[in-house]
C-alpha cells in the first residue's frame, strides 16, 4: 500500500507502526472474501432449494445460517471493529443470533419435514 493509504495511516494512528517504517503491514482483502462467499453460498442455495428432499420453508432459514457462519469467520479477519464485553465484534455477535436463531428454525423444519413423510407413508399402507 503506498504511505498515504487508508489502510497505512490508520496504522500510524494506532501505533502498530514505528515512524521510520515505510510500508505498512499487509491486509487481508475481506471485500473479495466476503463476494466469494457469497456467490458460494447463492450457488449452495440453488443446488439446495432444487433437492428433492428439501423441507418446504427451510431455504431461508438455511440461508440465513450459513451467512451468520461465514460472516462470523470473515469478520474476524477484519481489525477495524471493536470489541465487545462478550470479546467478541458486534458483527460476530450477530451472526451468532443468526446461526442459533435460524439454525433452530431450520433443524424444526427437517423434523417437521420428517414426521409429514412418516405419516405420508402410512397413509400409502393404509390404502393399499
């Protein structure tokens, strides 16, 4: 990054930095990470929503799981957050909320999914 950077002078001003040092410290590039996951994750859900077996309702709760998760792991590699009393970023604890939130709301629809294909079978016994 050249000396007159975003990135190399908030280097400075938190003192990562000695005044003498010309370059500053390498960044992870989480803009480009984030779009990756993004577009791995759209392509996850088209394969999802297309399976056979795919409980009615679940896409989005899914959806909403699998993004708390990476956006978990991605916003830790950003430094420009601060913490908070759990030591965690606010961002990280949110996706928390999604990835527990959600992540019951989809684990109830597969179980729901299920009992309904359970009964279904029995009706088929029943009127054979």
């Amino acid at each position: 990054f050249p000396v007159d950077s975003p990135a190399a002078v908030e280097q400075r001003s938190l003192g990562l930095l000695d005044p003498g040092l010309p370059d500053p410290l390498p960044v992870h590039p989480a803009q480009i990470y984030q779009a990756a996951h993004d577009f791995l994750l759209a392509g996850l859900m088209l394969w999802y929503i297309r399976q056979p077996g795919a409980p009615r309702g679940g896409a989005i709760p899914l959806l909403f799981v699998l993004y708390g998760v990476g956006r978990f792991f991605l916003e830790g590699l950003r430094g420009d957050n601060p913490t908070t009393f759990t030591g965690l970023t606010l961002s990280q604890n949110l996706s928390l909320l999604l990835i527990f939130g959600f992540g019951g709301f989809f684990v109830r629809r597969l179980l729901l999914a299920k009992k309904a294909l359970i009964g279904s079978e029995g009706i088929l016994k029943e009127s054979r």
